[in-house]
C-alpha cells in the first residue's frame, strides 16, 4: 500500500507541480489475487481537483509472466493537498481529461468527493467521540 501512496504522490506532484501531503486514502480494492512470482504495475493519475486537493486514480495490474496474462488487481483514490513552502494548502491547476477512462472517472468525481466529505465529517465526531485517552488505562 506504501507504493501505491508513493505514485499517487508522484502523480499529484506532477500535476501540481508542488509538494503534496496525503489527506486520505480514500478507497483501496483487491479485485484479483497476485501470486508469487507475478509482476504488478502501477499507473496513477489525476482524476478531478478542488481548490487545493486533487483526487487521484490508482490501477495496479499483475502480469504472470509465463503465460503473458495481464489482470487488474487493484483500484484505489487517494486525496493529495498541495503545499507551499510553509506546508498550508495551496491551489492547484484543473484538470483537463482526455481518455475515456479519465473522462468517466472526472465525470462521476463529484459524487465521490461529497461521499469524502460525509466520511470525514464522521472520522472527526468519531475521533472526538473517543478522545486522547490510553486504551490500557480505561476504566472496565
């Protein structure tokens, strides 16, 4: 998962063409199993930006390389911010899609950036919830 965390950032640096900090990792899906002895490639891409976040697009594909068979095996978004040299959030280029998998996947962005939304606005009442305390020091 750290590789796919570093082509994201890669990817989002690119775009950018500033430092960037992971906000989330947003989803991350196994689809297909990848055995000993398998390649694995990862592409990442921009997909859609806001103000000063960019959501980005993960596809890793194992190869057996004896046979040449080539499967995605998984999916993932991340959420970069772009930072100045003070490390505050800073503004980031549109994107420009091109592709059709790149069109359809900013196409339907929206949704996927209210659904991040709802999910840390109840990551932050949840950690709020259970506070700072050490869970070996609890009451039972």
């Amino acid at each position: 998962m750290a590789h796919i965390d570093d082509v994201a950032a890669i990817a989002a640096v690119r775009h950018a063409r500033k430092p960037v900090v992971t906000a989330s990792t947003d989803s991350v899906d196994f689809l297909q199993p990848v055995f000993e002895g398998d390649t694995i490639c990862l592409e990442a891409f921009v997909t859609w930006t806001h103000n000063t976040s960019m959501e980005v697009f993960v596809k890793a594909t194992t190869e057996n390389l004896l046979t040449g068979e080539r499967k995605v095996c998984t999916t993932a978004f991340l959420s970069m911010v772009a930072v100045d040299e003070k490390n505050e959030p800073s503004p980031v280029p549109g994107v420009y899609p091109e592709s059709d998998e790149e069109k359809w996947l900013h196409e339907n962005a929206q949704k996927r950036h209210e659904h991040r939304k709802n999910r840390r606005k109840e990551s932050k009442e949840l950690a709020e919830k259970f506070g700072t305390s050490l869970p070996w020091k609890r009451d039972c």
